[in-house]
C-alpha cells in the first residue's frame, strides 16, 4: 500500500495494493482492496470494495462497499454508497448517485441528480442532468436530454436535443434541438435540425414546416 497525506488509509487492516494520497484518502479502508484515491477525502467512506478509481477532492467520498467505480473530478459520485461499475468524468458527474449500477456520465453535472437508474449514458455538459430513477437512456451533446427525469429507453444525440423529454420513454431523436411534441409522449423519433416529433411516428427534415 502507499499512503501519503494526513490519516491516508489510517484505518487499513488487511487491504492490499491500494494507492491514497490526499488527506483523509481511504481512511476508513480496511480490506478493500486495489483501491486508487487520489484528493482530500477521496474515497473516505471506503471500507470493503475494491477496483475503485477517484481523482479529485471528495470523489466517491461516501462510497462503502460499490467497486470497480471510476470518479475523476471533483465531487464525482460523491453520494454513491453501495452502487457498482459506474464510470463519472467531470466536477459533479453522477453527483448524486446513490445505487444506481452501470452508469457513465461524460461532463461537468452530466447525469447530476440520478440517484437509482442504471444504464445510462450522459456524454456532454449537462447531458441527463435531471434523471432521477429512469434507466438505459443515451444522452450525447451539450443539455441533452437534460430535464428527463423518470423517463427511460430514450436516446437523444445532439446539443439541445430532447431537452422537452420528461416521463416519455422508447423516444430516439437525434440531430440539433430536436424535441417531441410534448413532455410525455412516448415512442417519438425524429432526425434532422430544429424539428418536433410526435409519438407513434418518425420526422425527417430541417424544421417541423419541412
């Protein structure tokens, strides 16, 4: 083990090949193992899991016993407790995550208020920034799909695009600004620029007059 900064792994009993450098870094670590914290209270709360990766002060500082995690910026996945293979690049990605499995979040706050949806992508600052519980939404671009919140299946690519999509699910929309019709309308594809897509159907065009 390596241990550099105030009370770094203080804690550690039979934890091997772990790396903390950072005051209070893994300090309540006991047989976690291959554990990597790099920042002020990264990884603080670990005491069992193993294969976590946190840069950046307060990564996956509450993190207990979810492994194989990846928090890289400050405060990313800083609520996760139990939740497993989540991977959170950028200051409060994945930010409130607390049991959701699986995850990416690509961005400054991408995937921010998710707290129990699994499978999901957020790629872009702000992307999915208001999921709560929906799970295996795909989000690319600046603000995609940034006030979804319960809905799920949905995948939106592009800056802007499905930022109308709250409960839907099974929308795809892809191109610049794209949104459906309204809020809740399911099953809604659309690609091209600036267009509006309805539920049930598939719109094509630059703009909705197209």
């Amino acid at each position: 083990n390596t241990a550099v900064g105030k009370d770094a792994l203080y804690a550690n009993t039979t934890g091997a090949e772990n790396t903390a450098v950072g005051a209070l870094a893994l300090d309540a670590n006991t047989t976690g193992v291959e554990n990597t914290a790099l920042g002020t209270s990264a990884l603080s709360a670990n005491t069992t899991a193993s294969n976590n990766v946190a840069v950046g002060r307060m990564a996956l500082r509450v993190n207990t016993t979810g492994a194989s995690n990846t928090a890289l910026g400050h405060q990313a996945l800083i609520s996760n407790t139990t939740a497993s293979n989540n991977t959170a690049v950028g200051k409060s990605a994945l930010s409130a995550n607390t049991t959701g499995t699986e995850n990416t979040a690509v961005g400054y706050n991408s995937l921010g208020a998710n707290t129990t949806g699994n499978y999901s992508t957020a790629v872009g600052q702000g992307a999915l920034d208001s999921q709560t519980t929906a799970s295996s939404n795909v989000a690319l671009g600046w603000n995609a799909g940034h006030v979804i919140t319960t809905g799920g299946n949905n995948v939106a690519i592009g800056n802007s695009c499905g930022d109308n999509i709250t409960t839907a699910s099974f929308c795809t929309l892809v191109g610049m600004n794209i949104d459906t019709a309204n809020a809740v309308d399911n099953n809604a594809n659309g690609i091209g620029y600036e267009i509006v897509a309805t539920g049930g159907y598939t719109t094509l065009g630059l703009t909705t007059s197209d």
